[in-house]
C-alpha cells in the first residue's frame, strides 16, 4: 500500500464538493417534508369535531421517506469527510481512496434503491383517511368533506413538499457515482505510478 503525492485533488474537491451540496439539498428537503407532513397532521386532528377520532395512515411513503432521509445524511457526512482527507497527504494510499469510492457508490446506490419506490408511491398512492364518531366509523364522503374543508388532498402527489423529495434527491444520486469515480481513477493513478517506479528501479 504505497503512499504518493495528492492526485486529481482538485477533482477530487470539485466531485465530492457537489455530491456534499446536493446531497445537503436532498436532506433538507427529506426532513422539510417531515416537518410539514406532521403541521398538516396536526391540522387534521385539531380541526376534527369533539368526539371524532381521526387516523391518518402514511406509513407507506413515510418509511420510504426516512430510508431516503437516511441516505442523503449518509452522503452528506461521507463526503464532508473525504474532503478533509484530501488535506491530509498521509491518508492518500490507493486502498484508502477506493475504500472511498466504494462507499460513495454505495449512497448512489441507496438513493436509487429508495427513490424509485419513493416516487412510484408518491405519484400512485394515497393517504388513508379514517374516522371515527364516538366509536361509530364515519362515511369516506363525511371525510372527504372535512378534507375539502380544509384545503387539503389525501394524494400524495398533490403535497408540493413530497414532490421535492420525489425530484431533488436524485440529483445527489449521480454525484455520489460521479464522485467516487473520481475517487477510484485517483487510485488507479496511485498504483500506475507506483508500478512505473518499480519498473525503473535496477
């Protein structure tokens, strides 16, 4: 495992410079949806008439959602730490930057894995709306109504906050491959070079 002098840094910061900042607007956008998704709960309940209990069933593209939450913050802290290891020469071994590599490939790969099923159930599905009047199940027209009354739509695709999540993470997904193949063809000049070296010594 030989050491060499700092290759590709400047490509190196730029690659992992935007899968940081993409990933960092895909986590942003995860846990505004969150934020937002739980206000629009609240103003469910609040507004249900003495005696109603409300269920709002999202489990669906909720779970989905934290799986996606969790690989953007995954992406954010891998690539905020390569970079710092860019200025530190001592960790620049060929094995280290395709340990690298593979672990950006494998946020790329996160994000694809839950942003396909993400966006099917967001373009496809629906919030389960139920409810209850002193223990009596109330009609699906009655929260319809109580829906339209209060601006609000059971499908997911109408929600704008869930649509970003549905977009903009996928931007980070292409960075996290393009980084770590910057990542990988750096080692690979490490090894190259250190072949070459071999070869001239007698």
């Amino acid at each position: 495992m030989s050491t060499a002098p700092q290759p590709l840094k400047i490509q190196r910061l730029a690659a992992l410079f935007l899968s940081f900042a993409f990933a960092v607007v895909g986590l942003g956008v995860s846990i505004n949806a969150r934020v937002k998704a739980n206000q629009v709960l609240k103003q469910v309940y609040d507004a249900a008439p003495q005696g109603t209990v409300v269920n709002v069933d999202t489990k669906d593209i909720s779970d989905v959602g934290i799986v996606v939450l969790t690989g953007c913050a995954l992406q954010v802290a891998l690539s905020a730490l390569f970079t710092v290891f860019v200025f530190i020469p001592r960790r620049t071994t060929a094995l280290f930057l395709r340990i690298q590599g593979w672990l950006l490939y494998f946020c790329g790969l996160w994000l694809l894995a839950t942003l396909i099923p993400f966006d099917v159930i967001f373009a496809t599905r629906q919030a389960n709306v139920t409810a209850t009047l002193n223990g009596i199940p109330v009609p699906a027209s009655e929260v319809q109504n109580m829906e339209e009354a209060l601006g609000l739509s059971p499908y997911y695709k109408d929600a704008w906050y869930l649509k970003l999540v549905a977009i903009l993470p996928w931007f980070a997904f292409p960075f996290a491959v393009l980084a770590g193949f910057v990542l990988q063809f750096a080692a690979g000049q490490i090894t190259f070079g250190s072949s070459q070296n071999n070869e001239k010594e007698p």
